[in-house]
C-alpha cells in the first residue's frame, strides 16, 4: 500500500538529476498498512512526507529529528490515539521546517523528577516540537503529566504538560481540545508553567476547547498571539488578542472583543452569526462550539442586532507610515492599508512615505516632499522643517546695469551706488546694450558741453 515514489530520470548519461515527489506511508496494527508503528513509517520517510494512520490505540513514543511530516488520523482523534502508557514524553520532534499533526490524540505522556540538583528544565509531558513549526488540528491532547513530587530544594522548571513549543517557529491550534494535562512543582527553588500549553512561540488558536488542566497556569501564551472562537475554563497568561472567547479562568492581558469571561455566563442566549449557517439564537457557549469563525450579538441579542450581522473585524491597518490595530471600517475611512483580520501591527510592516518639509516657491511656503519642491523650482528648506521656522523671503533682484561703457549684474541699489544706468530687474547683460562714452562727456548726454564743465567744478576737490 505505500505509494510509489515518483522520480524522473531525463538523460542519466548526460548527468541530469532526478525529481522525487512525497510519498504518502500508511501505518496499520493489522499490518495491511506498510508500517505497524508510527515510529518505524516515521524512520523509514523522507522530508515532507505524510503518514496516514489507521484507528488504534498505538502504544509507543516517537521520536524524530530533522524532517518536515504530516501524521495524520485516518478516522479521526477518537479512534487514532498515541498512547506513552506513562513511560515518558509521548511525540518528541525537533529541527524541522513543519510538523502537521491531524485528528488523533496524545496521551499517557508522563515525566517525574525528583531528585535533579543541577538544574534540570523538562518540556512537554505529551508533545514537545523544538526549532519547527506545528500545525495541530481536529485533535486532542490529554492526560499528560509532568511533574516534580518531592518537597525538596532541588531547581527544577518544568514547562507544558500538554504541549511545549520552544526555539523558533511558529503554531497553529484549529479545534483542538486540551484536557486533564497536569504541570505542577513541588518544594521551593524549582517553577512550572503552561499545564496544557507552553510556548515562546508566536501562534494562533482557533476554536479551541480547554478544561481540568491542573497544577500551574493552563496556557503560557507568547506576546501578541492570537485566541479566536475559544473555550477555555483554564487560566492564560501572557500578552495576546482575544476575540469571540469564553475564558472563566483567568485571562491575563489582552486586546480584544466579544469575549465572556463568566463561566456563569456561558449559557446565556443570544443571537450567534456566523458563516456556517448565518444567525441562530442560541447560548454563547454553543456559538463558539459549533462554528469556526462565530460572532456573538450579546446577551439577549437577536439576529437583527447590528453588532452580530455586521462583522466589522480589528486588524492591522498601515496608516502614513504607522501600524493601528482598528476596525476595518476605520481603516477604510481614513485611507489605510487592511491587513486582514486578527492580524496584529507586529506581525505587518508599514511602508515609510516621504518624509515632508519646507518648500519654498516664490515667497510662499508649502509642506511636500523634496521631489515636489525640486518639481515646482521651488527652494527645499529641509526634511521635516516647518513653515514656521522657513525664510521664504525673495533676495533682492538684480538686473543689467550700465557703468558707463560696461555692464554689470547688480541691484538696482548697487546700480545707482555706482551712479550707472539700470535697466530693469531680470534684465541681463547679456541682452542689454550699454551707451558707448566718449571722453569728458561728464553728464553722460553724449554731448560735450558748458555743463559738463560746470559739473566739474562742483565736484572739484578731493573725493569722498
């Protein structure tokens, strides 16, 4: 039953490489499958391969390191278990580019220490992924235990007992339920966290359900991971947005809305919209079970209510350079750039426009960018220079001037300091002829007469 591996071969002797496609490998007790353990069809596959899972209960813990892997229940969670009968971590996987695990259960994952005086830190009773991305969906994690009993001094840390995720990548939870998984110390020195998950991974849930994880906090959520459409009666902390979720154990801090936080309140009726089959008036807690996206009008809401049939979603919206997280409406309306819903400002960036400054075009300032100003002859005053603070005042005009025979571009003060003739401002000398002079013509009236001798000898001594 394994599927044949596709290669095609093109001109071996010319020394072409080959092209191999995934396989699909297929692990049955009853051996009619090619495996009948998931740790031998997990050896025996190749990167990116997908391993189908016949129902069973599968008594092992697998371990793999340094492939990308599908595992995935043929039938479903309820029927397709993996089962570490308490004798340690369950799945251990690490160094991989992604790990999809779907519709099957993790459990009986169990890891006691007692007696580690260095300093020992444990990750994950049932799943521990280390340096990969994990996309877990339709399954269940449950019964898993990790734990240090004695009351003594030693400095233990343990962390998940679901789940743990550490190093890099990111996760996605979609419908997965988490159930009686147990983190918790005993004795001073040592710490816990994360009952059914831990993480210092960026991720999502989606439509996830959470109850009865005991010892520490339920969920150890990494800054600005996403909880949509949740039901958790276990405690969250950390930094994260929240939305349409019921969460009656705690919720640490969050950005969000059309959450309850009541477990009193869960059964209240009200008016539930959604893609799967519009509005019904049902309780909240109903809402968010049967529907991947729902939308709750609130208390006594009913389906005409504007907040349920009117899905307005907050996400990251670029706005001149800067990232709000904003309706979408909102967005719209002031010009922005939506990134879609749920998406949180740190996950986007924002392009950077020009940066703006005085432009100085005749004697007026405007506010544009360098480029504008150069395009309008215009004077840049600067990057983010105000008007205020911009000298648009026009420098006096010069002009052709005659000094006798010469020319000169100069001011028309300067003009007449030289007792020459201007000729108008913007002229040039270029285009402008001067009078030629002759020889004691004082007065410059191209005649030489009485008055110039008069001028002479009011003018006669020594010069200013």
């Amino acid at each position: 039953m394994r599927a044949m591996r596709v290669a095609i071969i093109i001109g071996a002797c010319l020394g072409l490489a080959g092209t191999a496609a995934a396989d699909t490998i297929y692990v049955a007790q009853d051996g009619t499958g090619d495996y009948t353990t998931i740790q031998a069809a997990m050896n025996a596959a190749q990167d990116g391969d997908e391993i189908l899972i016949y129902p069973g209960t599968y008594y092992e813990r697998p371990v793999i390191s340094g492939k990308s892997l599908s595992l995935i229940g043929l039938s479903g969670r309820d029927v397709t278990i993996i089962d570490g009968q308490d004798g340690g971590r369950v799945c251990d996987i690490s160094d991989c580019d992604y790990l999809v695990v779907e519709g099957l259960t993790i459990q009986g994952g169990r890891i006691i220490d007692n007696n580690s005086s260095d300093g020992n830190t444990h990750y994950g009773g049932g799943l521990r992924v280390e340096n990969c991305s994990l996309t877990m969906r339709d399954s269940v994690v449950q019964k898993n235990y990790l734990a240090k009993t004695a009351n003594n001094s030693d400095a233990i840390v343990m962390r998940g007992g679901g789940v743990a995720l550490e190093g890099s990548g990111t996760f996605q939870f979609e419908r997965v339920l988490f159930v009686a998984n147990n983190c918790s110390i005993a004795g001073a020195n040592s710490s816990a966290s994360g009952a059914a998950v831990y993480t210092t991974q960026l991720g999502t849930y989606t439509s996830c359900r959470a109850y009865n994880n005991t010892g520490s906090t339920g969920f150890n959520v990494a800054t600005h991971s996403i909880i949509d459409s949740c039901h958790f009666r276990d405690s969250v902390s950390g930094t994260y947005y929240l939305y349409n979720s019921v969460m009656c154990g705690g919720s640490g801090t969050y950005i969000g809305f059309g959450n309850v936080f009541s477990c009193d309140e869960e059964g209240t009726m009200g008016a539930c919209c959604a893609d799967e089959f519009g509005c019904e008036v049902m309780t909240q807690r109903d809402c968010f079970q049967y529907s991947l996206h729902p939308r709750f009008g609130g208390p006594g809401s009913q389906c005409d209510t504007p907040d349920c049939t009117t899905y307005d979603p907050y996400g990251a919206c670029c706005v001149a350079g800067g990232c709000g997280y904003m309706r979408q409406s909102a967005c719209e309306a002031v010009g922005g750039d939506w990134h879609g819903d749920y998406v949180p400002c740190e996950s986007v960036s924002c392009p950077v426009p020009p940066a703006l400054g005085s432009c100085c075009v005749v004697e007026a300032c405007i506010q544009v960018t360098e480029d504008a100003c150069a395009q309008a002859d215009g004077r840049w005053q600067g990057d983010l220079v105000p008007c205020a603070d911009a000298d648009c005042t026009l420098p006096p005009a010069v002009g052709a001037c005659c000094v006798g025979s010469s020319c000169l571009d100069v001011t028309q003060a300067a003009c007449f300091k030289a007792q020459g003739i201007f000729a108008g401002e913007l002229t040039t000398c270029g285009d402008t002829t001067c009078p030629s002079v002759c020889s004691g013509d004082v007065n410059l009236d191209n005649t030489v007469d009485v008055n110039d001798i008069l001028l002479l000898i009011a003018n006669y001594g020594p010069c200013p």
